[in-house]
C-alpha cells in the first residue's frame, strides 16, 4: 500500500484523541484515508460515512474493496442484519429520517463503538440545504442521538470562508477546539481553458464543435465527463451530438441525470469507469465523490451558479496524477454583459 501522508495522520490521529476536524483539499488528494486509519488501531470500532448521492456511496464502496481497505457497507433503506460494519456510508436522509437507523445510534450499545462521524462532501450543507435537501442543514442534530466525546470529520474540495462558518455553525463545530486542515485547490495535472459561446443553453454547436470538429470520430475523443445544470438541456445535448455522429457510436455518447433509475445509474458508471462511455453528460448526480481516475477532461456546459461548484465538477478530471487532463468552461456571452 501506499504511505500515509502527514497531514493524512494527524487527522487521524486527531480524531482518536477526540477532536472534530475539519479537511479542505482538492480532489483526488486523499480524505478518504483518514477515515479508515483510526479503524486500523480500533478495529472493534465503527466510522458513520454521511454522503450525498447514492452513485457515489456504492461507487466508493466498491472502490474500498478493490483496493482492500476496511470493510465497507452503503446502508441505503435498510439497516443491514447484523447492524453497520465497521465503515458504514449512508445519506443525511437515512440517518434523520429513518426511525429504526435513529435507535440504532442512540443505543449505548453500538454509540459506545463509534468512533468518528464523517461528513463528506461538506458544502452540501450550504448549497442544499435551505430547499433542496434540508436535512443536510440539520446533520448538526446528530450530536443528540451519540456521545459527546464523538469527532465529526468534515471534508471537502471546496469550503470557501463563508461557507466553512455556515458548516460549522450547522455542524456546532467550535473553531477554537477543531483541527484544521486546507491544502488548497491547486491540481497541476490540471489544464484550464475557457470558450466562449454563441448563445445560451441552446447553442449547442458550440459543445458539438468542440467535441467533435471535423474528421473526428466519437472514439477520437478522450474520455470526457461535461457538465449541465438542467436535465433538459443534457438530453438535447445528447440527441445532438448523436445527430453528428454515427450510429455505431451511439452507445459510447450517454447521459446521467437524477430521473435516471438507480440500476441505469449503477450500469452508466460502471460502463464508464470501463471506458466503454466516451462521452457522459451528466447534471450534478456525478459531480461529486465518484472516483473514475481515467477521465481525461471535464467540461461545463454554461458558467455555474458558484466557482466552487465549478471547481467540485473540473476536480473529476485527472484522477490519476499522471494523466494530463483538461478542465473547459463554456462561457455563455450573457456573462460578458452582467
């Protein structure tokens, strides 16, 4: 295996001494890890991974036991029979919605054996949860149902100050007595470029062209994650770019949105991940956690609500440190005006 970095050990380290952490840190740099190292000087203890998409819980699942770290279960609707392994994924909505999952931590029993709670991905809280997803503004209230002496471990690639204090207010995270961790954003495999478009959401010339210029085939293309903000506008895209290419290549060019059922979803990723996928359009569904470290380039279809989102969604590329990737933003000339 690889050798933890410093930084990787002392969150560790912190949270067996008790301390809530906070981890800012761009994709593909390793949060992951200080989950697990705990368990490996408490093996009888439990982690609670609290994580915002179901594509990402099992993607990261299967990612664990393929690399062989600590057993790893996604507990989704139903609590597995003998109770949560040893790292256990789960969604806000399960831990606060879900009666049976809420008795289960507030038993002596099994809240004697936890030994951190993680919130992965963390400005979720802020970006979903005043409308779209409120129990992720409420996660702060699972310091009720466990022990006092329980760290959270907060993490993510994109905590700017003003939402770094919304997470810790929501979270009752005390500055003064959290270890703090920011690496920064910086990804040097990493090549930025903006284009500027012609219109708005329905030019998509400007994505066609950009992909798939004269003589060159879908298979021509490296593999290419890009991003929408509207479902409808992904799947134009998709009939689109199909138009310009041929039939054969039709499977290689999909989309990946939330209407899409849980088995479509599994089945796209993990075609995907294979490479059998050379062009996935996808809305926000993919834009965070899923570790696929063969995606050469990354687009966003129309400048974003926020940087930080467009930085979460530009950190799937290049994975692999080795791989020379690209992160292109189109521009819609509305911008220009504002």
């Amino acid at each position: 295996g690889k050798t933890p970095y410093p930084w990787q050990i002392n969150v560790a380290e912190a949270i067996l001494l008790g301390l809530d952490c906070t981890v800012i840190a761009g994709t593909g740099a390793g949060k992951t890890k200080p989950f697990i190292m705990p368990l490996f000087v408490q093996p009888q203890r439990v982690v609670l991974v609290i994580s915002p998409l179901n594509a990402l819980e099992e993607d990261q699942v299967s990612g664990r036991q393929v690399r062989r770290l600590q057993p790893l279960t996604y507990v989704g609707r139903a609590i597995p029979r003998d109770g949560a392994q040893s790292t256990s994924m789960t969604s806000p909505e399960m831990c606060l919605q879900h009666a049976k999952f809420r008795e289960l931590l507030s038993s002596p029993d099994f809240a004697a054996k936890i030994c951190s709670i993680v919130i992965d991905e963390a400005h979720c809280i802020s970006q979903w949860g005043k409308d779209f997803r409120p129990e992720y503004a409420k996660l702060g209230t699972l310091r009720f149902f466990v022990p006092v002496q329980v760290p959270f471990l907060v993490t993510s690639a994109t905590l700017p100050s003003p939402i770094l204090s919304e997470v810790r207010h929501n979270v009752h995270l005390e500055k003064e007595y959290t270890y703090h961790v920011h690496l920064g954003t910086d990804r040097p495999n990493i090549a930025w470029f903006t284009w500027t478009m012609k219109g708005g959401k329905k030019d998509l010339e400007s994505l066609g062209s950009l992909l798939l210029a004269e003589n060159t085939t879908v298979l021509d293309v490296p593999q290419t994650l890009v991003f929408f903000d509207e479902i409808n506008v992904a799947i134009e895209a998709l009939k689109h770019l199909r138009k310009r290419s041929s039939r054969v290549s039709h499977p290689y060019i999909q989309v990946y949105h939330s209407q899409r059922s849980p088995r479509a979803k599994k089945k796209l990723l993990r075609r995907f991940r294979n490479d059998n996928i050379r062009i996935l359009l996808s809305t926000e569904a993919a834009g965070m956690g899923c570790d696929i470290p063969n995606i050469v380039q990354v687009i966003q279809f129309m400048v974003p609500e926020s940087l930080a989102i467009w930085m979460q969604r530009a950190g799937r590329a290049g994975r692999n440190r080795q791989t020379n990737a690209r992160a292109i933003l189109l521009v819609q000339p509305t911008v220009f005006q504002e």
